[in-house]
C-alpha cells in the first residue's frame, strides 16, 4: 500500500530517503520502496516515523487530516 505522505513529510522536513532510512535502520533502497508502495511499512517504522515527524500514525496513512491531534484518553 501506497501512503503518499511518507515522501511529502519527508520533503517537507527536507531529508532525504538515505536521512529516513538511517533512522529507521534500513538501507535507502529499502525506504524507497515504502514510498512507492512496493513494500509494506511495519508498525514498528510507522510508531518511529510518527515520532520523528510529531505526527500521528492516522496521519501518515490518511485516515486523517489533522497532523497533530492530541490523544484523547478514556477516562
């Protein structure tokens, strides 16, 4: 699955794909293919982006709009 705002967070916080990689601990090639889609993202990568980039996880796969929305917890 494609998710779009990888490479858009990514330009936005003008690193490149060898940057992410490295924080993620994978090889350049290996990102790139997150970002065309070619690959599955894991959850692990995913909870490191979201941190890195103080987004939610909602938001990079697009199920929201709203970069940085406050966890609301159950009381």
């Amino acid at each position: 699955m494609k998710f779009k705002r990888l490479k858009d967070l990514r330009e936005d916080h003008d690193k490149c794909q060898k940057d992410i990689a490295s924080i993620l601990g994978i090889s350049q090639q290996y990102y790139s293919e997150y970002e065309k889609g070619n690959r599955t993202i894991t959850v692990p990568h995913l909870i490191t982006l979201a941190k890195y980039y103080n987004t939610s996880i909602d938001y990079i796969v697009g199920l929201t709009e709203v970069p940085n929305q406050k966890n609301k917890h159950i009381s």
